[in-house]
C-alpha cells in the first residue's frame, strides 16, 4: 500500500512512499465467527436484514467456519 503526503505548498514537490502494515492482531477461527455472528445479529435487531436473510447467512457462516458441532446430522442445506 502507497500513501502520498501532500505538499506544504506549490513549489515542493508529492511525495510517495510505502506504508507498512500495522502489526494485526491474531484471532482464532473461533473469535472471528463469533464477531461475525453478533454482527449478523446487529443487522438482525437494527432490521437491515430479515429472519431469513439472517438464517440463511448464519448457516453459510457455520457452514464455511467449519463451527458445526459433530451431531451425526447431515448439514441441511437451504434450497436456492
């Protein structure tokens, strides 16, 4: 990633350099599903999305985390 700082005035010239990445902090699987979960709920509660919409990306979620809990139960699948 690039940032360019602008001049204090006309005559000086751009300048472009590289920004480095700040450090990130390390999250396991299991916080971020957590984090999108509630954020899922949010929209649920703030009505942005609908009960359905909700389910359906809830179960995606779980689904693509691999947060399934082993229950023997194939994993139902929303037709669409």
């Amino acid at each position: 990633m690039y940032h360019v700082t602008l001049p204090p005035s006309k005559s000086e010239k751009y300048v472009l350099y590289k920004k480095e990445p700040l450090p990130q902090e390390k999250h396991t699987n299991e916080e971020l599903y957590r984090r999108q979960a509630e954020m899922l709920r949010l929209f649920l509660e703030k009505r942005t999305i609908t009960q359905a919409q909700f389910d359906k990306s809830y179960r995606d979620l779980t689904e693509k985390m691999h947060m399934i809990k082993n229950t023997g139960a194939p994993i139902q699948r929303a037709s669409g």
